[in-house]
C-alpha cells in the first residue's frame, strides 16, 4: 500500500510505502518475461486483458528473427520486451527518463539484449536525424496517451514500414491518426476492442495498418 505524501520541485508526487513490497511485477508467461514497476509508473490496470493484449500485438505483426521493430511511447516495456522475443531488434522511444530507465533495468534483469532505448518528446515534432529514425523498420507499435502520435505520423508515412499497429486509449485521436495515415498510403487491415476496464463506456481500441 502507497500514498503520496509531497510533490518535488517539478511537481512530481513522491510516494512511501507504508507496507508490503516497495515495488510490484507483471508475469508474461507467453513471453518468459517478469517486469518490475513501482507504483508511481503508468501500467495497465487489468493485468489479463493487459498479456491478452501483448499476445495480440505481437501475432499480428507477425514478426521472424530477422524483423526490426519501432516502438514509440514505450513506457517501461510493457510491449516492447515480449515483441524482443520475436523480433531480430526492437527499438523502444518513450519521453519518461524514469519509465525509460525501468524499461532498460528489466531488460537487464530478463537478460535481454537485442533492444536499444531512447529518450525523446514525442508529443512533437521528431527531429532530423533522430537515431530511431534513421534507418528501416518491418514494423510499428504506437502507444500513445490520450492525445494520440499526431506529430509522429508524417515521419512513419515516410519510414514506410510494412506494418503499423496503433493501441489507443482514445478512439477519436485513434480516428484521426488513421485517417492520415490512410491519406498517406496505408490501408486499414483490421480494427478491435479490448475491454480494459469490463462493466464502463472506456475501452482500449486497436487499430493494424499495411503499407499498400
């Protein structure tokens, strides 16, 4: 059990922990992997609809071993690590240096080594010859917030991956994106739900594209 007791100088909250474990984990069995979080990270709130989901992902894009992947708003691997156990080489670019740090450590202590990190604002803009940009992916997973990869869509029309997989937790920014997407020359291959939170109007939507 937590509880916030103050806030940093940049507002972040610090938690304490009051009793129990100071940090929790998430077991993907399909995957072999164990991922540690703490409190104050983002996860998702249903575990199992959370490994149906990775299982998903990871199928879809049927990736082989000689597969290079993109992962953008990787957060602390919650994709990123099972799509390594398919895949030649994951990229992973999240804008939290915490969760990025988290990724990286359970990447280190599921002895994985075919992923690289990287740091950047993905809200915006990326920059020219951003080193996760530079050279050619099979596929795409985007994770975005609630805002969606607007800024991040005229850059993946122009990496023109063969795949692109799009998890949102906001069909409208989902519908928006699509539509560029579309514009730029990918046809939408199938489209889903997965009930995150059972019993409420909030779902995770899911959205594969394919270069045409």
């Amino acid at each position: 059990m937590t509880t916030p007791f103050g806030c940093n100088r940049e507002g972040r909250k610090h938690f304490g922990c009051l009793w129990g474990r100071p940090c929790w984990d998430i077991h993907y069995r399909d995957f072999f992997l164990r991922l540690h979080f703490l409190p104050s990270d983002f996860v998702q709130a249903n575990a199992e609809v959370n490994r149906l989901l990775v299982a998903d992902v990871v199928r879809r894009l049927e990736l082989d071993h000689g597969s290079r992947v993109l992962e953008l708003f990787s957060g602390m691997g919650n994709f990123s690590l099972a799509l390594t156990r398919r895949a030649g080489e994951v990229v992973a670019v999240e804008g939290d240096a915490s969760l990025v740090g988290r990724a990286r450590a359970n990447a280190r202590a599921n002895g994985i080594e075919n992923i690289a990190f990287h740091l950047a604002d993905l809200a915006r803009k990326p920059r020219a010859g951003s080193p996760w940009l530079t050279r050619r992916v099979d596929a795409v997973l985007l994770d975005p917030p609630h805002g969606g990869a607007a800024a991040l869509i005229p850059a993946l029309i122009d990496l023109r991956p063969q795949r692109i997989f799009y998890v949102s937790c906001h069909p409208a920014t989902l519908v928006r994106d699509a539509a560029e997407l579309m514009k730029g020359g990918f046809r939408l291959h199938g489209a889903g739900i997965a009930a995150m939170f059972p019993n409420t109007g909030h779902v995770e939507s899911r959205a594969l594209f394919e270069a045409s």
